[in-house]
C-alpha cells in the first residue's frame, strides 16, 4: 500500500508539473472553429448595401457579407478597407482610389474597379431612385465623376472642394458581374437581394423561412477573406419581431449574443452575459425653436435652463450606467473635442441668481414672469420611446426648481416628423443628432440646414457658424480643420441654441464563451461587427 501511495504521488506529481511547464512555455491564441448564434430584431428584406439605408437589420447582414471601400474601426475612425491607399488634391476636389488586388467574390470572380464603378453609376442612376436606392445617396454623387485608370486604381473628380468626402466611401460594393444584367425595375425584387455575393468576412450557406417570413440566416467564414480567415466558421442569424422577445431568446439559452437598449434588459441578463458598453456620437438635446417661444429668444433663459438641467442625475435614473453626458456634440473620443468649449454643468442656484438678475421675477404659482412673458415651454416628444418621457419628466422637474414651466407633448413618430419637425411648429423639441466621432457639423448647424429635410432643429442661424463649417470641408489640413471645430464650440457654447444632455451607449450582451470582441466606439449599432473576424471561440497553446 505504501509503494502504491508512492507511486501515485509521484505519478500526480509528474503530471502536475507537466501542466504546470507546459501553460508557462506556452501562450493561449486563438483558432478556428465555434459556432456563434445572434439574436437580431427585425425582419430581412434586402441584403444590399444600396438598398439596406432604412432597416438596421439589413445594414447589420450588410456589414456582415459586403466589404466597403472605406470602414469605421473599433475607434469610430474611418479606415481604408477594399482601398488599399488613396490620395487627395491639394484642393480636396479630387480623390484618387488605390485598391486592393487580393480580393475575391464569394464566387471566386476577382473584384477590380470595374465593380466600384458599377456600383457608383447605379448610385448616380435616378432610375434606380425610384425602386428604393436612396435619392440622399444619389444627391450625394450625382455630380461625382468617376473614372477608371486601370483594373485597380479610381479616381473621384468632385464640383466642389470636400474634405469630408471620404466618408461616403464607407459604401458596400456590389459584384458587377452578377448584377450588371439585371434592369432598375427588377433591382429591388431580385432573388440576389436574399441570397447575395459579396466580399466580406462572412457568406450566405442558406437561410430558413416560417410564416412570419425569414427566420434565420446561416452564414459560413470566407476562407479567402482579404484581411484573414475569420475565426468563428459559422455564423447563425435568428431574427424576432421585438427587443424582449430577443432579450428572451438569450435568456432561454438559443443565442449566445444580443443587443439591448434598456435598463431592465441589461438587469436581466447582466448575471448570465459579459456587457460591451460601446460608445455612439449620436446625441440627444432639447432644441429650442427661438422663432416661436418668446422666452426662448432670450440668452439669459436657455443659459439657465441649461444650467438647471442635471443631466448625471437624468442618466442614472433612465440609462444606468449606458449613457454618458453630453455639454456639446462634441465629446472625449470625438476627433476636435475641447474639454474648455463646452456647456456650462449642473449649477441649480446659479440658475435663479441669473433669471432673476435679468428682471425675470417668480409669480405666485412659482412661474417667472418678464415684460408680460411667462417662462412656460411646451417640449414635443416621440411617444414611441419610454426613455423620452422619462427624460422629459426629469427635466420637467428640475426645471421647475429654478421658476420654468414645461408642457409636455406627446406624438407618435409619424406625428411628430411630419406635422411638428417638417414644419418646425414647436418651441422645443427632445430629438437625436446623428453624427460621427469625426464630425461633419454642416448638415446640423449650418443655416441653409434651417428648413426640412434640414437637421438644423434650433433654426439655428449664425454668420461665424456658417464661416467655420464651409471652410472645414474646404480644407484637408489636419491643423486648419481643429481651428474650425474649436470655433464650431466656442459659438454653440456662446449661443445655446439647445441643451446637449446625452449619449446612449450600444450594450451589447454575449456568452463570455465569444471572445475577441474588443470594440470600444461605433458610429452605428451594426459597425459592431468591424472586427467580427478577429472574433473567436476556440484557443489553442502554443511556444512563447
């Protein structure tokens, strides 16, 4: 027994110690294989990167099955992808397209310039406008002139100087070969649009259909990816009709990712998924319409109800922990950011020292009152978001302390688009600025922007404004450019033509078998899959 005891010991020892020398020589890298199963929301209708601009779903199997000449990296900064290099004129009018001579179709066919230049000329077709490409993608290019110097390289010739142009290169490219015999009018209703070939990381093996419609997509890794194999070799989409319906599917186990946008979905699964918080540019404000509420064309009242608005304590109470606060559109990690040109924080008694200064007196109902002018506001708002009227409650409430009424109007999106945001009857409205962590501020703040299809929501009209927007796009010099998104703040700071409040952040909850996921900003929900084929589930050992 004691020679039996011996041995084990020695036998357990050996083996110990092998495990031991083997983890401390080696390294855990990642390799192929694994299976990862999504839960999205929505329905598929058209996996094409031209006709995909109004459905998140269709942008995210876009992202998932086309490469673009230009992407956003895990940052949010835009990157080259099928363009291998590219150039600029001096007068930013011209952009000359080097791409990249390894790339392959889904079907083995080479791609080459001749694909770009397709897919821009059915972007620049009015015909194809009238069957669902986007007529803002087509305006856009319409003056674009496209040119092929040889199998590889493209040169953009525009009509005026644009620096920021390169971020409309960050389109999906469609195989000429398999389209160019297809007519406008089939366009939209081709088979191509369910079972489409692109260049991406990922291709379609087959996808599954109930009465609701498409229910999952099964995808399998190229293995000729361009920028390398991706690890995960297959990919299973299943689709579901609301958020907490997908929430429920990972819950039950039948999908190892999901994205959720509430508080309580977050609670949910927080025991049971590792969270990626990821940072969006998009930002919430109140805009103030200074043509329509007298109290608002007043400097000293959106100052104080700027400084009455606690937006830490608006967070907490609607997002969590997944929102972060905003004093200007731009923000840290935003390319141009100034910590010193932001709006003023939370500062309740500064507030009333400032009104009351100002003549604005409080009446016997708590209201201030000036020349005759009640500080009475009425805040139009989506009744399709919960989190709005949560936030507009908050500031209801908090704006009160300081003497300033707010009326809170409800609409449905449909409403609220077209007979209050289309016409810009409202004093104040709650909304979203879509931008990108290297902004382009000219389509928000600009004058011309004042009127629909305009986002200039505060009808915001200012000469050094208009000046530092046309001047940075006219410029490529890095150095000019911060000048102009300094000066860009220091206005919107002076002004307050609205009270900048938050960011949503992306939560994107996964099985912590996914690893890889490293994704720190993202200009849309769907760019999270930037890195999807550095993604991985399986890990072997190798030599330090």
């Amino acid at each position: 027994m004691i020679i039996v005891f011996l041995l084990a010991v020695i036998i357990g020892g050996f083996v110990w110690w092998s495990i031991v020398l083997y983890r401390y020589f080696t390294v855990p890298v990642p390799t192929y294989g694994g299976h990862y199963i999504e839960a999205l929301v929505g329905q598929p209708r058209y996996i094409n990167p031209l006709l995909a601009h109004s459905s998140s779903t269709d942008r995210s199997m876009t992202q998932l099955i086309f490469s673009r000449l230009f992407d956003y990296d895990e940052s949010g900064v835009l990157q080259p992808e099928l363009v291998e290099w590219f150039e600029i004129s001096d007068d930013a009018k011209e952009y000359t397209l080097h791409l990249r001579q390894n790339v392959q179709w889904h079907d083995d066919v080479p791609f080459t310039a001749d694909d770009v230049i397709y897919t821009t000329g059915v972007m620049q077709d009015i015909a194809y406008g009238a069957v669902g490409v986007s007529n803002e993608m087509r305006l856009l290019w319409q003056d674009v002139r496209v040119e092929k110097i040889d199998e590889y390289t493209i040169k953009l010739v525009l009509t005026e100087p644009n620096s920021m142009f390169v971020h409309n290169l960050n389109i999906g490219i469609l195989p000429k070969h398999v389209w160019e015999n297809i007519s406008p009018e089939q366009f939209q209703l081709s088979e191509l649009n369910q079972k489409p070939i692109g260049t991406g990381p990922y291709e379609v093996v087959n996808f599954d259909i109930n009465d609701s419609g498409i229910s999952s997509y099964i995808l399998r890794a190229n293995r000729s990816y361009f920028d390398g194999e991706p690890y995960i070799t297959r990919l299973t989409i299943n689709f579901y009709a609301t958020r907490d319906e997908a929430v429920i599917a990972y819950h039950d186990g039948k999908a190892s990712g999901v994205v959720v946008d509430k508080k309580e979905h977050v609670d949910l699964l927080g025991s049971i998924a590792k969270k990626e918080s990821i940072e969006l540019p998009h930002y919430f404000a109140v805009f103030f319409n200074q043509t329509k509420s007298v109290p608002l064309a007043y400097d000293e009242v959106r100052e104080a109800l700027s400084r009455a608005t606690d937006r830490r304590s608006i967070i907490a109470d609607v997002f969590g922990e997944d929102a972060s606060e905003r004093y200007s559109p731009f923000a840290e990690g935003v390319v141009g950011y100034s910590g010193e040109k932001q709006q003023t924080g939370f500062d309740r008694e500064g507030a009333n020292v400032l009104l009351e200064e100002k003549g604005w007196k409080k009446g016997d109902d708590g209201v201030r009152v000036k020349d005759g002018d009640r500080l009475v506001i009425a805040l139009h708002i989506s009744a399709n978001q919960p989190q709005s009227y949560r936030t507009a409650e908050l500031l209801k409430e908090q704006w009160k302390e300081i003497g300033a009424e707010l009326n809170i109007q409800e609409h449905e999106k449909d409403d609220l688009e077209r007979n209050i945001i289309q016409p810009r009857d409202y004093d104040a409205i709650l909304y979203a600025h879509q931008m990108r962590f290297e902004p382009d501020l000219l389509p928000l703040w600009h004058s011309r922007e004042k009127n629909d299809p305009g986002m200039n929501y505060a009808l915001f009209a200012d000469k050094d404004m208009d000046d530092a927007l046309d001047d940075f796009i006219k410029t490529k010099n890095q150095d000019e450019q911060k000048e102009y998104y300094t000066k860009q703040q220091e206005v919107l700071q002076k002004e307050v033509p609205a009270i900048f409040l938050f960011a949503p952040r992306v939560s994107f909850m996964h099985s912590d078998k996914i690893k890889g996921v490293d994704i720190r900003r993202v200009n849309a929900s769907f760019d999270r899959y930037t890195n999807v084929h550095k993604w991985f589930i399986k890990e072997k050992r190798i030599k330090k």
